[in-house]
C-alpha cells in the first residue's frame, strides 16, 4: 500500500526538530526575526515620523511667503527699499503682509549692569501690529504691540529670548535694558515654527525705531500670506514686487519647504536602512539553510527508518521543507511583533501617531517565507534523496 501523510501530520513532523533542538531553533530565527523587525520597524517609524511631519506642514500653511533681504552681483547685501511692502501688498493672491526689520548693533540685557560684551543671540526686530495675524501666532502671556504701545518703548519677547533673559511671566514692572533704553515687557510669544528668527528677536514698534535707533524705513523681512492655490505663482512676481529695480537681489522663499525637504531626507534614510534590514534578513536565511543541512546530517538514522518504514522521498522533503519555513514564519512573527513594540515606543517618546504600514509587513513575511523556501530546498532535498540502507548503516 502506498505511504500517505495526512495534512494534519505536517505540521507535528516540522516541529519534530525544532522541539529536540528548541535553543539552535531559536538563534536560527533570530536572524529572521532581526531582518524582520529591522523593515518593519524603519517602515512604520518613517510612516509615523512622515504622517506627523504632513500633519505639521498642513495646520501651519503652506501659503507663508517671506521675501528677504538679497545679495548683488558682487557679493554686496542688498536693502528692500521701503516701498517694498506697498508693492508687495498690491501683487494679485497677497492677502496679508507684515514688514518687519532687524535694528543692527543694538544689544538686549536684562539689567543696565551686564557688560556689553556679554551680550549676543538676542536680536531687536522692529515690526508693525499685523505680525500675529499674518504669522497666525499666539501669545503665551501678556499682550502684542497695538496702535498706541508700538510708539513708546514697549517689546514683545521671542520664545527663545524670553528664555535667554530668564523671563517667564509677565509683571507691570517687568522691564529689560535695549540700547541703553529701558523698555518694558508688554508679552511673551509661543514658538513660530516657520519663523525662527522671531523666537530670538525682542520685538519692538517701527515708530519707536526711528525714534530711539534711526530706523531708516527699510525692511529686512517680509512676511507674505498668500491665496493657497496661487502661492507659487505669487513667489515668482514678489521680487520684482519688492524691488522693481534691481528684482534679483530679493530672496524670496516659502518656509513650509524645509519641513517639506526633511521628508525627502528621510526617505533616503529609510532606503538605505531598508537595505540593511534586507541584508539581516538574507543573513538569517543563510543561518537556517546552514541549520538545516546540519540537522539532517544529525538525522539520517531518522531520515533512513521512515524511508525503510515506508515513508516516500517527497514525504522526507516536505519534513524538511515545512521545518524551515516553520522557522521562517516564527522568525518573522517574532520581527513583526519586535517591530510593532519599537514603533510604538519611539512614536509614543516622540508625541507621534504609531503607525505601521501593513504592506510593509506582509511584504516582510512573504520574504521571509520566500527565503524560508529558499534555504530548505536543498537540505530537504538532500535528505529526501538519502539511501535508507545506507543511512541505517552509517548511523
């Protein structure tokens, strides 16, 4: 009578090795297991890293403008001329602007006593009462200039140069040392992420500029809202805009870009991890094959009684075969579960959404299981081909 396995004997015939030999089991699926969780892992960190980065770019904007201050042919820097924000104001898709303008040489302290070398990082930024409205920032404490304050020696603090001054609340007498003026200390801002150079600047009125620092009317920074679905086109008109006469000297760029560049930066970050993840992954297969060739070296009096019992050659290689994808398949699901932790321990210290993509990990077990087959072929086809007289013999 012909050998017949049942398909409910598969699976204890595959696990007859991995049971006698749990601890070499166990490393050969390490090696998968690394592969695994390494893709999955950088897969959904990415995932997670990209969607809260998309999340950030879409609540801030993308229709910020700045139009800034140039260089000349020669290298020389370039002045906007104050007519600037009126021809900025009258381009077609401007919907808000706001000049502000950086007051060179003029140092911040939080006393009169701090030598004026010790000074540095903070810088005074003179700019009108629209900045919050066009920047859409908000206040941490206090109050922003408004009509009256912007021409009496009145600043608004950065969030970083709050910080640097050691000021954390805002008090009727809370005052800080500019110029060699005492100005008090109207409101602290919360950060603008597409605005650095305002978290570091003490904010001050552009009348009270040209009183006290002779602000010539010039200004270093616009800040440019535009119509959404015209903001590139609005980029390309806003130089000559700005200046007429000399257009190339304008800096014009969109903030939104370089959070829009890190996802670039991060994709090519996740290729190349991939690519390691992919080279643990063959590592591993290469361990099994190697794993599997031993054990059948170790199991030919095995292999040799059931093919003097009756056992077929095709039922010794699907022994063989099912035991290696069986190490495939733990190894994987052991990566896919190492993987889902560390995504979700990095997404949750990072305050991101954990998200693991779900191609990314079937993608990662039907390669395990390819090389799973891969590595068993020759070893369950080896064992398969064993003489029973001959390994009955030599055992």
């Amino acid at each position: 009578m012909r050998s017949r396995v049942r398909a409910a004997d598969l699976l204890p015939l595959a696990t007859i090795g991995i049971r006698s030999r749990a601890l070499r089991a166990a490393l050969s699926t390490l090696g998968i297991a690394i592969g695994i969780a390494a893709i999955a892992g950088v897969l959904g960190i990415t995932r997670s890293s990209q969607a809260d980065l998309l999340s950030r770019i879409d609540r801030l904007g993308t229709d910020l403008l700045t139009v800034a201050n140039g260089t000349r042919v020669g290298g020389d820097e370039a002045k906007l001329p104050p007519t600037a924000p009126a021809g900025v104001a009258r381009t077609p898709g401007v919907q808000k602007i706001t000049a502000t303008a950086a007051i060179a040489h003029v140092q911040v302290f939080r006393t009169d006593r701090i030598p004026a070398y010790r000074g540095g990082g903070i810088e005074v930024r003179a700019t009108d009462t629209s900045l919050l409205d066009t920047l859409d920032g908000h206040l941490d404490t206090g109050v922003f200039l408004n009509d009256a304050t912007q021409r009496y020696p009145v600043v608004v603090l950065g969030h970083d140069a709050a910080s640097a001054l050691g000021i954390v609340r805002v008090d009727p007498g809370t005052r800080v040392w500019v110029g060699e003026h005492w100005f008090a200390v109207a409101g602290i801002l919360r950060p603008f992420e597409l605005a650095p150079e305002v978290d570091r600047a003490v904010l001050i009125g552009l009348p009270v500029a040209a009183d006290y620092f002779g602000y010539d009317g010039h200004p270093t920074r616009l800040y440019v809202r535009t119509d959404t679905a015209r903001t590139a086109q609005v980029a390309t008109m806003l130089a000559r805009a700005a200046n007429p006469m000399e257009p190339s000297s304008v800096a014009v760029s969109r903030p939104s870009d370089a959070l829009a560049s890190r996802l670039l930066v991060a994709d090519s970050t996740t290729a190349l991890l991939l690519g390691l993840g992919a080279v643990a992954l063959l590592v591993g297969g290469v361990g099994i094959a190697n794993v599997m060739v031993i054990s059948v070296l170790e199991r030919r009096t095995e292999i040799g009684l059931r093919r003097a019992l009756g056992a077929a050659r095709g039922h010794i290689a699907v022994q063989f075969l099912g035991e290696s994808l069986l190490l495939s398949a733990l190894g994987g699901v052991g990566g896919t579960v190492l993987a889902a932790v560390v995504t979700y321990a990095v997404a949750t210290y990072r305050g991101w959404q954990p998200l693991l993509p779900a191609t990314g990990v079937w993608a990662g077990l039907g390669a395990a299981l390819v090389i799973g087959a891969v590595a068993g072929l020759y070893p369950a086809t080896r064992a398969a081909r064993l003489n029973p007289t001959d390994a009955l013999r030599t055992s």
